[in-house]
C-alpha cells in the first residue's frame, strides 16, 4: 500500500484531486478511515496532520514530584525525550500510525522546512517502518504543475534526516531552557515576594526584553529643543522651499543664527544643474502572515491574533490562500491563475475599480521560483465571498489582501522628480519638483484616500518636495530669505502589537556573523508562533495595553530582565543555535544524532550556568513599600480558613516588623494594600495576629500601644 503523508487537511485534497483528474481513483472516505482520502481500487491513502501531532510529554509524565515546582528538582533532564500525542488530536494520531504500519511505501509530504521534516519525521519514529520504502515529496505550491514536478522528483527521505535532527534537537533546547529557567525564576521571584509565574524562554526572553527597554527608553527620555535655519527662493512673485545643504541641527539658537548669517552673507542663490528623470514604482512583494498582521494592526488597531484568526477562518472557506506563511512571492505557474481569480475579483465591485487583464508577455516580479519558501504569499482564491455578510475586520483585512493582489497588475507609480541645484556662494541648495505622470497601482490607495502610517519614521524638518510647472533655466538667480525655525527630540515610541512583530522580523545583533544567521531566520519566532508569543505575555499581565495599543511592561516584568543573563535577553543566543542547526541540517543524509545532542548538552550546561551565577538574593519585589516601618517591602501571603477558602494577607519581609495586613491578590488587585490605622495611638497600624483564642487584631505599636480588636470589628 502506497501512503501519502502530508501536514494539513489542504494538501491532502489537492493531491487527492490531482490524482483523481489524472487517472486515480481517489475518493473521500467517511467510515473509520474519516481522517484521510482513499484510493479503494489500489488500497493507497493520502492522510494528513494537523500541525505537530506529538508534543515532548510534561516533567510529571516523567516523576509525578515534578508537578510541584522546587528548586531542588532542577535542572530536570530526561534520559530519554517522551513524546506524547495532543489530546484533541488522538483519533487522527492512531489513524496515521495504523496507516504507517500497513503501508508499504510512505511518502513523507511535510512542508519543505525544518518544521514539516519534523511534523512527519516524529510519526514515523512511532512505527517499526525496516523494509518500508519511505520517500520524500517537496510541495512548494498546489498547482497542477507543481504538484506533477515534485511527484517525478521523489527523494529518499534519508536525504533530509539532517532537517529531522535539526527540528528535533530545537524543540529538545526550548522544552529544557523553557522548562528548568522558569521554574527557577519563578521559584526565586515568589522567594522574594513575587506572585506570578515567569516563563523564560530564547525567543520569550528577547521579545519582553525588547518591551522593556523600549518603555524605559521612552520613560528616561528627556526631550532636547534644536534649531536649524530654512531658506526659501523669491520665485514669480511667491516663495518656494529650498533645502540647505550639510546644515547640521543647532543645540542652541545662536548657534542656528549665525549658521543663517553666513548663509545670508553669501548673497543670490544661481541655477547650476537641473536633473530631470522618470521613475517608476511597482509593487515587487505581497503578504506574508507577518506583514499582514502589522499592517492590519496600524491601519485599523486589529490585533495580530484577530488578524490571524480573520485569514484563517476565510482560508477554511476557501476564500484566501494558506495563512501562516513566511513568503511574500508566488510559484511562477500559477499565474496562469490570475486571469480568473481577476474576473471573479472584478464582478464582485469590492475595490471599486477594475483590475486589469493580466499581461502573458509581462510577468510581474512577484511570480518568482526562487524567492518561494515552504508557503507562498497571502493571495485571494476564484471563490468571492458575499461581502455583505463579512463582519467588519474581516472585509477590512480581506479588503487589504485583495488589493495587494490586484495591484501587482497594474500600471507602475510613474512620476517625473526635477532635481534643482543653487550655488550660493560656495555652498549648494536642492529644490525638488515631483509631477506624477500615473498613478498606476496607487490609485487603489488614492481611491481609498488611505495610507499606512509609518509610525517610527521621525518627523522630517528639511525642505519639502513641490509640484507643478516651473521654468528654471541653468544661469539664473534668485533672491533667498532664510528664517530659523526649532524643533523637539521625540521619544522612542512603545510598540504596539503590530510594531512589535516588524521589529521581530528586524532584529539586529551587535555581532556581524550572528546577524547574518538572524536575517536568514527571519529575526525571533516564525510567522505562526510571534502573535502567540505576545499573546502569552498579554494573558499572564506581564505585559498591559493603554488606551492607544501601546504596551506597557509590568514592575515584575522589569525585574526579570534586569535579573536574566545577558545572553538570553538578546537574539544572540537564538542565533548561535540555528547557526549550529543549520549545519546539521545542510549535512541531509550524512547528519548524526550525536551531533545533534551536542546542542541539547550544551544547552544543560547552559542552563546549570544560568542557575549558578543568578544572584537570588538580590531579588526582592519592591513595588510595595511596607508603611509602618518604611524599610521593608509587603510580601503576599495566603492561608486555607476553616472552610477551605483561601485567604490573602500582606506581611513585611522584614523581621523586625510585625505589620500584617487582610486583603486580596496583588495579581487581582493590581493595587497598593489598603492599611488600617490604630484607632487609639494614631501612630501604628492593625495587624492580624493569631493567638490560642483564635486571629485578632493588634496595633503595630505594642507595648507602647496595646489596643486589640475582633476581626469582625475590622473594616477591610
């Protein structure tokens, strides 16, 4: 029996209706084996997964004393790795693994990267597969042409074992680093008053890093003024800008005005160059999952989750494309596509504007082999959703994906830019004179009247571009008038979701070589795993949105960066690791398990490093000043009452002080405890005791002070 193992619902109905028009006889099973398509006549399969199938099995799965967390347990290191199915995926995991071991050949049909060499790879490894022939089909596109290509270039699956060990290895270093460093910091943290949990991880650790950093960049910022001199041309009878040039921005007035003044001495500016050419503008790339996100994000404050949630949902109604890609260019054989997604495109009014027909003669760019990944670009589909019952972001982020697609066959952006050159003296001023012939494309945008905000781009204060006809001649003079004008020093910006995820895919290394590495990885995360990264930080309140999307970190959060080893505050750490996994994976057949451990164990020792050098006792949680004795902070504490109910209470951590104090969560509350002075001395405060009668209430002051009350006389 022939099976065909591939990792998504998808590929396996492409392939299935590949098969069938070209003389298999494929037909969808609904009895037991609902889970895959069949070829009754041949016994041969195709059945996919769902994503990874198996995830490495919790510490408890190992030794149930691992459920609690303790210092003394770590570092914890499997001998062996258990990989256990997903819960909610057991039917279709039994299914493969019965298929597995009927067939007879198996074609691994994984996406062509790490990831999909793994997904499949971690199957196999379940099943007895000795004296089964398994091969490997690499699908970069579900057209009928590539489907054909890649099934008559079928590869051993021993090829790629590099990839295998690579994704397996990787998977292995986040589950240990994960695993031991945030148990330990969330064990010393909650030592020293803390209350949160605090996952620790290569790409985790960086991104918060980024947040942090940038909110105290933002908060320590203090703005400067400065000043520069503008100038402008008496030009028939009115004034046009022109731009000074190597004019450097004054800290101080003075210094700006005397830079004006010898500007002013220099007298008339004169003609001595004028450069006229045409430009053209394409659009040269579409949307990946990441691009998507940030722009849907800063158009319309959708966030990157929404948004992957958005394409996902109009994917599964066959109305767009695979989301979860990486890659902004398309397979060249599916341009022959383009004229009827086009018209279904046109008849359905959405962008208000016809798109035009396709040239055969004149590809655009975007239609590129050698720039196509695993996936390709975010692109519509023939089928045209009823826009009429889209929910709002949904037409919103359709409406974005649509328009990207339409407008790579269009006419480019073209426009004529005049570049005027004045001597002055021995100095040099530009005037720039920019008439747009077409708008091309951008008449989608100039219909729309909508244009995405560069939201890091500081506010320029050099001369403008200008339009319309102007008659310079090389020769000629002109009167100039300068004037000073000033300026302020902005503040770094917080991110905002979407800003975030664009300076993932942009992260820098102060090392050249590990920044290569980084690029070729696509910065921290992967399209599919950064919106759940930044998810995760939401959900646990380690990271807070304000009232404009802009994230701000919590005080604990702050501590754990401050308190995190510099390697792994960084993309470095990353980045030294895939430069190792990509060794691995270029050796293909030649790969080693051994050498594939050597990563894991340099990861253990990394991690015993981490824990060696931590100082735990200078982490202590600050946030909340004790108030009677002013040197001690408030730790929460908790009890079970008689009715097993939890009860909070504030306690000083230090020993000198007896301060105690009712009251909820900190994680709750998000609030300074409330305190209740003593009713009598007016100088200490109630504290909650515990005596052979039972809890009480006791001034702080005692023996000066030795007022008691009930606890059902306290006011909490």
């Amino acid at each position: 029996m022939l099976l065909y193992i591939v990792e998504k619902p998808s590929v396996a109905k492409a392939l299935a209706l590949f098969f069938n028009a070209n003389g298999a006889n494929y037909k969808i099973s609904r009895d037991e084996k609902s889970g895959c398509w069949v070829d009754k006549k041949a016994g041969s399969s195709i059945v996919w997964c769902i994503g990874h199938m198996v995830t490495n099995a919790e510490p408890e799965e190992y030794d149930p004393k691992y459920k609690r967390w303790t210092l003394e347990d770590l570092p914890i290191v499997p001998d062996e790795f258990k990989k256990i199915p997903f819960a909610n995926r057991k039917a279709q995991f039994n299914l493969i693994l019965k298929l597995i071991a009927e067939a007879t050949t198996i074609v691994h049909g994984g996406d062509p990267d790490r990831e999909g060499q793994i997904i499949v790879d971690e199957l196999l490894e379940l099943v007895d597969t000795s004296g089964k022939e398994v091969k490997r089909i690499l699908l970069n596109a579900l057209d009928d042409a590539s489907i054909e290509k890649a099934i008559t270039s079928l590869q051993s699956n021993l090829d790629f074992r590099g990839l295998s060990y690579a994704g397996d290895v990787a998977r292995q270093v986040d589950w240990l680093i994960g695993m031991n460093l945030s148990r330990f910091f969330t064990k010393v943290f909650q030592n020293g008053g803390y209350t949160e949990t605090f996952p620790v991880g290569r790409v985790k650790s960086p991104v918060l890093t980024m947040i942090v950093e940038r909110y105290l960049e933002n908060q320590n910022f203090k703005p400067k003024k400065f000043f520069y001199p503008i100038a402008n041309i008496t030009y028939d009878g009115g004034l046009l800008p022109i731009q000074l040039k190597d004019v450097p921005k004054s800290d101080t007035e003075d210094e700006a005005d005397q830079i004006m003044r010898e500007w002013v001495a220099l007298g008339a500016a004169k003609v001595t160059s004028i450069d006229l050419k045409e430009h053209k503008e394409q659009v040269k790339e579409l949307y990946s999952l990441d691009f998507l996100e940030v722009e849907a994000n800063q158009k319309y404050g959708i966030s990157p989750s929404k948004t992957l949630e958005v394409v996902q949902k109009l994917y599964e109604q066959k109305y767009l494309t695979y989301p979860r890609s990486d890659c902004r260019f398309l397979p060249e054989s599916q341009f022959k596509d383009a004229n009827e997604i086009i018209a279904a495109i046109n008849a359905s009014g959405l962008l208000k504007i016809n798109i035009p027909v396709p040239d055969p003669t004149n590809m655009p760019y975007v239609y590129n082999d050698t720039k196509v990944t695993a996936h390709h670009a975010i692109v519509p589909t023939r089928e045209i959703p009823n826009l009429d019952e889209l929910k709002k972001d949904e037409l919103q982020i359709y409406t974005l994906i649509v328009e990207k697609f339409a407008s790579i066959f269009f006419k480019p952006f073209t426009y004529n830019k005049e570049t005027i050159t004045f001597a002055i003296g021995d100095k040099e001023a530009t005037i720039s004179i920019k008439n747009v012939i077409d708008y091309g494309w951008k008449s989608l945008q100039e219909l729309r009247k909508e244009t995405v905000e560069n939201v890091d781009e500081q506010e320029k204060v050099e001369g403008e571009e200008v339009s319309g006809t102007f008659n310079f001649a090389e020769g000629d003079t002109y009167e100039v008038s300068y004037a000073l004008k000033d300026g302020t020093t902005k503040a770094p910006k917080l991110f905002t979701e979407g800003t975030l995820i664009r300076a993932m895919t942009n992260i820098k290394s102060e090392n050249k070589e590990l920044n290569a590495i980084i690029k070729t990885v696509d910065g921290l995360g992967t399209p599919a795993t950064r919106h759940e990264i930044i998810d995760d930080l939401l959900k646990r309140g380690h990271v807070v949105l304000d009232k404009k999307n802009q994230m701000i970190p919590s005080h604990s959060s702050m501590e754990l960066v401050k308190h995190l080893p510099e390697k792994l505050k960084r993309a470095d750490f990353t980045a030294e690791m895939e430069l190792k996994l990509n060794a691995i994976s270029k050796n293909g057949r030649n790969a080693t398990f051994e050498d594939s451990q050597e990563i894991a164990l340099d990861s253990i020792q990394y991690i015993i490093d981490v824990m060696d050098s931590t100082d735990t006792k200078a982490i202590v949680n600050t946030e909340h000043p004790c108030p009677a004795c002013g040197s001690g902070y408030l730790f929460e504490k908790s009890y079970k009452d008689d009715e097993g109910k939890k009860v909070y209470y504030y306690k000083c951590n230090n020993s000198d002080c007896e301060f105690s104090q009712k009251g909820k969560s900190f994680a709750s509350r998000k609030a300074k405890p409330v305190t209740k002075k003593c009713p009598r001395c007016d100088a200490g405060f109630m504290v909650e005791k515990h005596g052979k009668f039972g809890t009480f209430w006791g001034c702080s002051n005692y023996p000066e002070c030795n007022h008691i009350m009930k606890e059902k006389d306290m006011e909490l």
